[in-house]
C-alpha cells in the first residue's frame, strides 16, 4: 500500500444534549485527529509542490496529521447519506452559522450551536478538517500539521515579501505572516542585513525606504518590573517578528522584503481533504481498522458535497482546478461543490514560501497577492495577455457540479467579473454542470445573526443585508441536481448583453450623487504581475512582485437602479423591499487611508425617512415613508420580495414566514432607521 489514513485519539459523545432533529433523529459529535500517509512518487500526488522535498518514513510515505470533526445522526439509517464537507475558513468552522443561523463557534455542542436545525433536520452527516498547514492551535480551530520542506544541502532559503497595514494607531510589532494565527517563515540568519522594509500611501504610490536602522526582528513582551518598578516593556530578538519603534501609521501599506527558510509543504492540504473524504464515502476501515464513523450495516455515504466561503471558496475552485476531486482509485470525491464569496480568485496556498492566510489581492490591501491569476472561469477562454487558454474545470470525468455565488462585494474588491466573461470582458456561457448565482446588494460578511450597525474604519455604515435563505436552497437545488438530475434554476448574475455589467466609468454615471458619500474610483483593478520565471514550475517567486505597464485584465462592475441599488443577478429580500442603498463597496475614513477602499466590504447609505428631510439634506432618492405607508407595508413589501423568490426556486417555503417575522424588526436591528406609523 502507498498510502494510509488512520483516525488517531478519537472522542464520541451526544451532541445538543440528544435532540431529536426531525425524522433524522438525535446526533453525535465525533472528534479526532487522523494521521497520513502518501507515496511522493505517486504521479497523483505530483501537484504538490515541494513533496519531494519533505521527509519520509521507513517506507518511503510522507507523513501529516489533521484535526476532524463529524457531526452525524447517531442512527445512519436516518440521515439521507449524504456528506456536507465545509473547507473551514482559517480553521474555523462557519457551516452552521451560515446555513443554520447559528451563533459563530469551533466546537458546536449544545442545542443553541444547532441554530434553526436546518442541516440536520435534512439529516446531513457534516464533517471538518483542517486542511491549512501554516495555523498555530488556539479557539478549537482545526489545524494541519505539515512537515517542512528540505534540500539534500540542508534547509531551504527563499525571497519572500509581507504586506502591513495597522488599522490603529500605535502597532509596532507584527508577526512576519502578518497574522496572529499563522506561523510566519522565519528570517535567516544572514538575511537581518539585507532585508528591505518600505512604505507607500497607495498600493500603486511610489515607495519609501525605511533606513534598516530604524527597524529590528524583534517582539516586545509587558510584565511586572523588578524592585517594585512597575509595568515594563522588553524588546526581545525574534526571527519571525517585525518591530518598528515609531509605529505602523494606520492605512499606510508596509512591505517588507527579506530571506526566509523552512517552506512548509502546504499543497498537502488539498491530498487531506481528497483522502478523507474519499476514505468516508468508500471505504469500511482505516489502515490499522479503525471502523469508517459513517459506515454502518449496509448503510454508506452515496453523495458527498463541500462548501467554503471567501478564503475556503477559492480553496474549492483551486482544489478542483489541480484535479483533487480525483482520488487515488480514479473516483470522485465531491459530487458538487458550492464556493461562496469566492470571487475570481484561487488559493496562495500550493506554492513555496505560500501564504494562505492573507487576504487576497484587494484594492488597497495585499494587492499583488498571487490569488487572482489565470483562470478565472469554469468555462475556458483565452488569457488575452498571454496567450494561454484554460479553465478551472478541465476534468469532465471528475469534475462536480458547481454552484457558485458571490456578492456584489466581490465586484468591487475580487474581480468576480472574471468568474463569467473573459479576460477583455465579454460575456462567457457557464458550462452546463455549472450555476452562478451573484446576490446583489450583498457584501462579503453578511452574518444571518445582526449585529449593532458599525463602520469601522469607514465612511459609512457596513452593508446589513440578510443572505442566509439563500444558503440552505442552494443545499436542496444541488442535491436535486445530483441526486437526481433536476436542473437548478438558470444562473442570475449581470452581463454586458444586458446593460447590467459595466465599465466604472458608466457605473460612476449611474450612481445618484448622495451627498457625503465618497464614491471609489472603480473596482479593484488586476493588472498582469510578474512572479518570476519559476511560476511555470509552480513555485512562484513571490519577492517582490512587479506590475506589468500596460498589460490589464478588465475588471466590471453591476449597473445601478436610480436608489444605487445594484442590477442582475438576486436580490435578496431586504434588496428587492429597500430601506436604503446597499454597496458592494465602502471607503476609508480618512485617517485610515481616504480614498482607498476597505477591503471586501459594502457599505448601507439608508433613504432619507420622510420628503422633509430628503429635501433638506439635497437627497436624490425617494424617502421611505413614500415607499411604505407604515412598518406592516414593508413587512409586506418583504413577504412579496420572499415568495418570488420562492416561486423561482432561490428560497425555501420556510423562510418565507420567516423573513415576514424578522421584517418586523428589520428598521431597528438591520437599519437604525423609524418605520412610518399608520
């Protein structure tokens, strides 16, 4: 055998206290940790970027461990076997928060982590696994653990750049990944004196060297002083930190520069995800007879699914796009798969010296990430730039179905255009096996839960539009269309064709002039960035990247109504019934960068409440309470906007009523604005 999978310190115990959800019964929560094997020579792990260099075992197998979670009716013969995998988000698990409009958590166990019970009153069995190899453990998260990378001559050394940017004053420490949660690739020894660090005020502003004198590897530690003096400070060296004595000024963009070691072989992720799952729908026992926890008598999985939102989303089209929905029999791992908020990147994850953690390349932030770059759509087309031509599914034996979505956030801030036109912009079909559903008037993060309308560091308040319903209809569509071959409703997204996928230019035209509210130059632009000649290897040269004069992918934006709102594609309930205009994009404050977006958010800009005030404050759209005639009139106004959705395929029947209900408290708890009384 050359390769193994053996499910290492597992726990069992009820979950949400033996509820019964349904005809699927009551629950367990399984725990663990499993353990890897892989053959490096095995052509089908040959993806995986710097697997040779790892270290092997007496029999030649590359070996990692992995956290896992399984929640499954404790009875299989009650579930509808089927497997709904989330590729959890910088190891945290969001499944049932999205789906479930449960309260955000990594070790869901009580009958409140179990939310409205949709998931399980399907009768999913819905599993986790940690698949990011560069997390430290901490909050439950799931972790992988991966070995590191090394050459015959000792360890391995790279380039590397890492992006800062504080969002309040007086930060002087990161870690080199930039990120609390993330291992960072430790500075050489030898490299102290040849780093660069630099700032710039815009990502494409020219850049300002910072004097090495002024900075040091190092962190700082607080505690009690001796001899009674009090808090203290220390400064302390360290080979993953960055320390700057006069602070990271807040929207400023810091870049350093500097010469790594020890790469993690971090493409094991996506064989993670592929062994495991395919060891759950097809196989009986581990390697050392460990019983499969979703095999029971004459009962086995028949469909598996994932999911995966923002970062995970991408980790999906890149998964399947390296062609790890092939398992090692030749079988299909996931039969459909639904990335949201995707837009049209992949991952920065199977290459060395990778990142995955970060965000992707935005307007502002971490522009030159390597996470946007051809291809970007499920159907081939030509890279007008280079020439190449390619597509993200390119595997018809193998290949799921997709049901993909995003919001008009990712217009703005990850170039989703590119997921349904070519590289010049024009319109592309999306293969027959695929859906895009694009919900307008969304952002990015749109928690079922509300939360207390903020801006944060921008202008105006963050977008408050419900989504949620839409997630737990794409669950019963995908299956329908797999299970049983029922085709989804067509895809909803703007087009050229129609006039509702412009330019920014004729979207700047469009948008009525609000005032107070800046308005963005145009989306987040994606220029053709050179990672060095290594790229076609699969390693890209990530030091530092460089802009291509000239040479630009066309990134388009949805067209608006005459209130801003954005056209094509679904409107959500709280969309189509408005209390104000919702934006897929938001501006920074201007301590924090004015001018700049803030990345992957919106903004909500609410209607003026009454004529008086609409024509004081020199307002161009209509004032709410000429729309409703009192709160009842917009609860209406949202039950119409449900049921047409309902009508059409994009909600469910129960959530419906429960738009009406949550209606009612829509102005107060989404939107901070008065209702009309009768």
């Amino acid at each position: 055998m050359n390769h193994s999978i053996d499910l290492l310190e597992v726990e069992r115990a009820p979950f949400a206290g033996g509820h019964a959800f349904g005809t699927a019964g009551d629950y367990e929560r399984i725990v663990g940790k499993v353990a890897f094997r892989i053959d490096p020579a095995d052509p089908r792990n040959g993806e995986i970027v710097d697997l040779g260099q790892a270290p092997t075992d007496a029999d030649g197998l590359v070996v990692y461990r992995a956290d896992f979670c399984i929640l499954r009716p404790a009875d299989l013969s009650t579930g509808n076997r089927r497997l709904l995998f989330e590729f959890v988000n910088r190891g945290n698990k969001r499944l049932l928060q999205f789906f479930n409009d449960a309260p955000p958590g990594n070790m869901p166990d009580s009958i409140e982590d179990a939310g409205n019970g949709f998931l399980f009153r399907q009768g999913y069995s819905l599993v986790w696994l940690g698949w990011q190899g560069d997390l430290w453990p901490g909050n439950d998260r799931l972790v992988l653990e991966v070995p590191v990378a090394r050459s015959a001559e000792g360890p391995i050394e790279g380039e590397v750049f890492a992006e800062f940017i504080a969002d309040v004053k007086g930060v002087k420490v990161f870690p080199l990944s930039a990120a609390t949660t993330s291992r960072s690739y430790p500075v050489v020894a030898h490299g102290h004196a040849t780093a660069r660090l630099t700032r710039r005020r815009y990502y494409d502003s020219q850049r300002e060297n910072i004097a090495r004198k002024d900075w040091w590897f190092a962190r700082t530690e607080g505690g009690q002083g001796a001899d009674s003096q009090g808090a203290e400070l220390a400064i302390i060296p360290s080979d993953t930190h960055i320390y700057l004595p006069g602070g990271f000024e807040p929207g400023w963009i810091y870049e350093l520069v500097y010469t790594a070691r020890d790469p993690l072989v971090l493409g094991l992720g996506h064989s993670a995800v592929r062994d495991f799952v395919s060891f759950l729908k097809h196989a009986d026992e581990t390697g050392s007879g460990t019983p499969n926890p979703l095999r029971g008598e004459g009962i086995r999985i028949e469909k598996a699914y994932s999911w995966g939102r923002s970062q995970s989303g991408r980790c999906i089209r890149d998964f399947v796009y390296f062609g790890f929905n092939e398992d090692l029999d030749g079988c299909k791992v996931f039969d459909g798969v639904m990335p949201h908020v995707a837009g049209g990147g992949t991952m920065w994850m199977n290459q060395r010296f990778a990142m995955p953690t970060l965000l992707p390349g935005q307007s502002h932030e971490n522009h030159v990430a390597p996470a946007d770059r051809f291809p970007f759509s499920y159907a081939y087309c030509r890279d007008h730039i280079t020439g190449r031509h390619d597509a993200i599914l390119r595997r018809p034996a193998t290949d799921p179905l997709v049901i993909h979505t995003d919001t008009s956030a990712e217009y703005w801030h990850r170039r989703a255009s590119l997921v349904h036109t070519d590289t010049r912009g024009n319109d592309l079909q999306p293969p027959d096996g695929v859906r895009i559903y694009i919900w307008t008037g969304s952002q990015h993060w749109a928690p079922p839960i509300p939360a207390e309308l903020s801006s944060g560091i921008a202008e105006q308040y963050f977008n408050p539009v419900a989504t949620s319903m839409f997630f737990r209809a794409n669950i019963v569509i995908l299956d329908a269309w797999v299970s049983n071959g029922v085709a989804p409703p067509p895809s909803q997204m703007p087009s050229t064709r129609a006039g509702t996928l412009v330019a920014a230019e004729t979207w700047a035209a469009g948008f009525p002039r609000i005032p107070g509210v800046s308005l963005p130059r145009g989306p987040s632009r994606l220029e053709k960035i050179s990672y060095g000649s290594r790229f076609r290897e699969g390693l890209i040269e990530i030091v530092p990247p460089e802009i291509d004069g000239g040479a630009e992918y066309a990134v388009l934006v949805p067209a608006v109504d005459e209130d801003g709102n954005d056209r094509g594609g679904l409107r959500a309930p709280m969309v189509a019934a408005p209390l104000g205009t919702y934006t897929g994009w938001s501006m920074r404050r201007r301590e924090f960068g004015c001018g700049a977006m803030v990345g992957t958010t919106g903004s909500y800009l609410p209607f003026p409440e009454t004529e008086e005030v609409r024509v004081r404050s020199l307002d161009p759209r209509r004032p709410i309470n000429a729309r409703y005639r009192n709160a009842e009139a917009y609860a209406e106004a949202i039950g119409h906007a449900a049921a047409s959705l309902r009508e059409a395929g994009f909600i469910l029947e129960e959530d419906v009523a429960r738009c009406i209900a949550l209606a009612r408290n829509w102005g107060g708890t989404r939107h901070r604005v008065s209702l009309p009384v009768a």
